[in-house]
C-alpha cells in the first residue's frame, strides 16, 4: 500500500493537525471555568461521577485519575443504561456529575444526566456543541472549543477533553499550567512528518497489537486500541500495564507487538515489571513518549517534553491519532470513512 496517497485520511490528518489551536483557544479561555470554580465547597460535594460513551469514555478514565489523585474525591464513571433500561432511582445529593460528548446528543446520556439532576446532582458538561442537549441539561456548561470535526474517529475533540479536563481539576486543586509549552510542544508533534514512520512501516495487521499505558496514561491506551481499530478494522487491546500481568500476559506471544505508553515524567517503577515481563517473550516493542526504558530494537515514537506526566499525556495523544491515521492508509483504508461507522452514535 502507498503511504503517499493523501486523498485517505485527509480530514482526520488534517484535524489532527488542529490541535494546537484547539488547545490556544481553550487556553485563552480560562475565564469560562470561573463559574465552577467554587462548585465543590459550595454545594458540599462528597463524590464525583463521570457520564461518557466511546472516545469520551476514555477521556473520562483521565478526569477520573485526575480527580482522585489531586482531589482525593472517590470518583466514578456512570452507567447510564441503569436509567435508560433499568429504570434505577438515583440518590445523588451531594454528587458532581461531569458529562463529556463531542456532540452532547446521545440520548442515554441526556436521560441518565436529567435523572441525576432531578435526584440532588449538581451536572457539568464537557461538549463541541453550546446548543446540545446535553449542554442545555447541565447547569455549567464548558466548551471543546474544537470547532466543526467531520472525521468519524474523533482526534482534536479527544484532546480538546482531556486538556479541559485538567484545566478543570487544576481550577479546584490550584495547580499551575504552563500553557505556552503545552501549546508549543502539540505544535512540534504535529508538524513532525516523519513522526510515526519507522513504527507504521514495522508494524503488521496480521499479528495481535496490545497498546498498554499506567496511571495518567491508561486513558490514551485505551484510546488508541479504539482509533486503531476504528480505522484499520483490527482487533487491538487497549489495557492498564498493572492489569495486563493479571491474566491477559498469558496470551502475549513471540510475534505480538506491543506498545507501551510512555509520557515524559511517568514514574519508571510504574511499569518497570510489565516491560520486564513483555521483553522476555516478545520482542516487538513499540515506545510511545518520552519517558520510558527502550533497549536497542526497540522503536520509538516521539511524544512531548511537557513539565510534567499530565500535561505530556494531553499532548502525547497527537502521536498516537498520527499512527492511527497512518496505519490505516498503509493497510488501505481510509480512516475518514470506516466501515460501518458513523459520526454521531446516538445510544439509547
């Protein structure tokens, strides 16, 4: 297949490459977070719950590990057929629900975030469209800021989620971002042309992809397993590191190519057992970031230098949309249009 041929994949490439603006846009908005700044002492806020579906879900698992490591709320993730099918009662005061949809119209969502409402929760909603539903439901709405995304497999709005995430959780825990280099670094990510080359040209279709990541970067594992087979109709894991040795290893074989997530920062006792472990059976190992112990044969994804592990995670997610993108045009799909997919699933 024919990497050159640039009518695949165009719009994905092309809103990929969005994301540094996305992120300015964003950050030079940090007004809008002024009218929740307040919402966990004011409403006496014991626990966090996150709503979320597909790509959101999975930006959902960062704001969870956010919320609980800067916070020390419990924090979890909703379900929202146990309204939408079971018909649960919800007793939700002194909970904070946070919605995150790209588009803020699936109905299970809208119904699951009425219900919580209605049962004492105060609700946020994360979306890309002011007048959706969902953002019209909640009580503090903040916007992606990601602009029209027409690619089915969502890039700058993931990203758009996880940077608002944090900007969230940092105006409640007080911590201090360095947007300049967040900004400047998803800029020398997206315009490395080369980023992804030496892993899409190793890399096959025909043998088992685990894409593995701890801590802040389980989200983006977890995320990349699903781009990856969103545009290359590929079965791929996407596991915490800590949970692959429990159980999922046993699977893992000479020829299985791995892929560790890696931010710059990330404590290396994190997943130093698991890449022992991996290496001893398989040698087909991918790095994706900064951080990281590669050995001679491995290869190498670069990712960001942020300040630290959370705001290199954000940014390290243009690398792994970038292989997405081109792993699918080496295979002869186009990610711009998969199979039996479409741009919003509207879930009841």
């Amino acid at each position: 297949m024919n990497m050159a041929n640039d009518s695949l994949g165009a719009v994905m490439a092309s809103e990929i490459a969005e994301t540094p603006k996305v992120f300015r846009r964003i950050l030079s908005n940090l007004d809008a977070l002024e009218p929740v700044r307040d919402i966990l002492s004011t409403n006496k806020i014991s626990s966090v719950l996150i709503l979320a579906r597909g790509t959101s879900d999975n930006a959902a698992h960062f704001l969870k590990y956010l919320v609980e490591t800067k916070l020390g709320l419990p924090c979890g993730l909703t379900s929202p057929s146990s309204v939408t099918i079971y018909d649960a009662k919800l007793h939700y005061d002194g909970v904070l629900v946070v919605a995150l949809s790209q588009s803020g119209q699936s109905p299970d969502l809208v119904a699951f975030a009425k219900s919580a409402k209605s049962a004492g929760a105060k609700l946020i909603s994360l979306t890309n469209d002011a007048n959706s539903p969902l953002a019209k439901a909640a009580d503090h709405h903040l916007d992606l800021q990601a602009g029209a995304e027409l690619a089915v497999a969502a890039t700058k709005s993931y990203s758009a989620q996880l940077l608002t995430s944090y900007l969230l959780v940092a105006t409640w825990a007080n911590l201090k971002i360095d947007g300049d280099l967040l900004v400047a670094q998803a800029e020398k990510l997206t315009s490395n042309s080369s980023l992804v080359s030496e892993a899409v040209a190793a890399c096959s279709r025909e043998n088992e992809t685990v894409v593995l990541g701890r801590g802040f970067a389980y989200p983006n594992a977890r995320e990349a397993a699903l781009k990856i087979q969103e545009t290359c109709k590929v079965s791929v894991q996407g596991l915490s590191t800590a949970d692959y040795l429990h159980g999922p290893i046993s699977a893992l074989t000479p020829q299985t190519q791995v892929f560790i997530l890696a931010p710059a920062h990330l404590p290396l006792n994190s997943i130093s057992e698991a890449t022992t472990r991996i290496r001893a059976i398989t040698g087909r190992i991918f790095w994706v970031g900064n951080g990281g112990s590669p050995e001679a044969g491995d290869i190498v994804i670069a990712g960001s230098d942020c300040r630290d592990e959370m705001e290199s995670t954000i940014v390290d997610a243009i690398s792994l949309q970038r292989f997405s993108l081109e792993f699918a045009k080496k295979s002869g799909f186009d990610p711009d249009a998969p199979v039996g997919l479409s741009k919003v699933t509207l879930t009841h």
